[in-house]
C-alpha cells in the first residue's frame, strides 16, 4: 500500500488502530524507538499490548538523566521485556572528547550537531538499517518543525517508513492514557521537563514557554532537532 493511501486509511484511525496493523504486518521488521518519554511509553504499553514480543530500541547516549534509566527499569519490570539498548561507538566518542571536550557541545551549533550525531544519529542508523517501518511518538504540538507531519511518511534519510500513531494527539490526552493505564513515566515530567533528552541539552521550562524550549535552549527553535527527525 503506498503511503497516501495509508494516511487515507488513517486518517480518523485510533493509534491503536494505526499500531496493529503495522505490528500485525511487519512484525520484528517494524520497531518503536524510544526516548522513554511520556508519548513513547504510552506507545510502549500500545504496543506490547497488540504483541509481547514486539521490537522496542532505545538510544543510550551516554549522558542521560538517572530518572531516564530508572523508567528504563520500570519498564523492563511492569512488561517483563528487556528493551533493545543501542550505544554510540566507544571510538568514536573518545575521538569527540578530543575534538571539543566534555561540554563542547554549548560553544556552537556545529560542535551540538556532531555530539548529536555520534550519540544519536549513528546507533539509530544501525538500530533502523534492517527495519522497514520506525514508529516514533512525535505530536504535532510539540514543534514548529513537526506541525505538518503526517500519520504515514517515508524517510528518505534512513529508507524507512515513518509511522507517527500520535500525531495528532494533545498532550492532555497522553497524560489521561497514562493514568488511566498505570504506564510508568519519567519523574523529571513532574519537575517541569516536557521533553528529555540528555542531561546537559535538557531543563526544565517555565509555565510560559513552549513545550520544546528546555531542549538546547541556546538555540533557536527552528534548529531544535538533533536530526533523528529531520525532514
């Protein structure tokens, strides 16, 4: 089926809906990465629901928070799985030690860009290379880079098909599912973090701000990906 024609078939589709039919269809040739988010762990219980054996990666990069591992364990605890962990290259990251030290990263955005890519890009490159279809927890609120994402996409980057169940979601209604659900979830979510990334990249934002600020605050907001979802 091509891709319009899945988003016809969709469009009004629970996420449910939209899960079990790539879960049923591809199996293990599909997967959720996960950030351990809010958005990712109500995908995570959707999904270990339609099949137990389901494919879940996430992406250690090395600098995550410890209330990001303790979720981790939560998770792997409430399920009885062991979620895929994927780790950047040792090499690789000692040479970027070397390159710009330990914080870098804050000097400039191309100094942010290649820690990204060492940390992130790269595992998700090998996490994704024998999968045909990369489920992600992205809503359309979350970003002025993600409001004109559709349900079904192809990514050209890494020759995948994009499927984005909560697109369209509200954040209140993740919060409901969770709830109602008892899927465990990251606390730094009760201290004001929206969304986590890593340790250094992450704070809290005020009442104000937009659910995105806290994620590499220096910049500006239309340069807020690490290019996992970059179009």
């Amino acid at each position: 089926m091509e891709i319009n024609e899945l988003n016809e078939k969709f469009a009004k589709a629970e996420a449910t809906q939209v899960i079990e039919y790539f879960i049923k269809e591809y199996g293990r040739d599909a997967a959720l990465s996960s950030s351990l988010g809010a958005e990712d762990q109500v995908l995570t219980d959707m999904i270990l629901k339609t099949d137990k054996e389901a494919n879940i990666f996430t992406l250690d990069t090395g600098r995550l928070h410890p209330e990001t591992y303790d979720v981790m364990d939560a998770t792997n605890l409430k399920y009885g799985v062991k979620l895929n962990v994927f780790f950047p290259e040792v090499v690789q990251v000692e040479e970027l030690y070397q390159i710009q030290g330990v914080n870098g990263h804050f000097e400039n955005i191309e100094n942010r860009k290649r820690c990204c890519n060492i940390r992130k890009i790269e595992p998700l490159k090998r996490a994704l290379k024998p999968l045909k279809v990369w489920i992600t927890g992205l809503r359309a609120s979350q970003s002025v880079t993600r409001t004109d994402t559709p349900i079904v996409e192809w990514d050209e980057n890494f020759k995948v098909i994009k499927v984005n169940p909560l697109i369209n979601w509200r954040e209140e209604e993740v919060w409901n599912y969770i709830k109602a659900n008892n899927v465990p979830y990251n606390k730094l979510h009760d201290q004001g973090y929206p969304s986590i990334g890593c340790a250094p990249c992450t704070r809290a934002i005020k009442d104000d701000e937009d659910v995105r600020a806290g994620r590499w605050w220096w910049e500006n907001p239309e340069h807020k990906e690490c290019g996992l979802h970059v179009k």
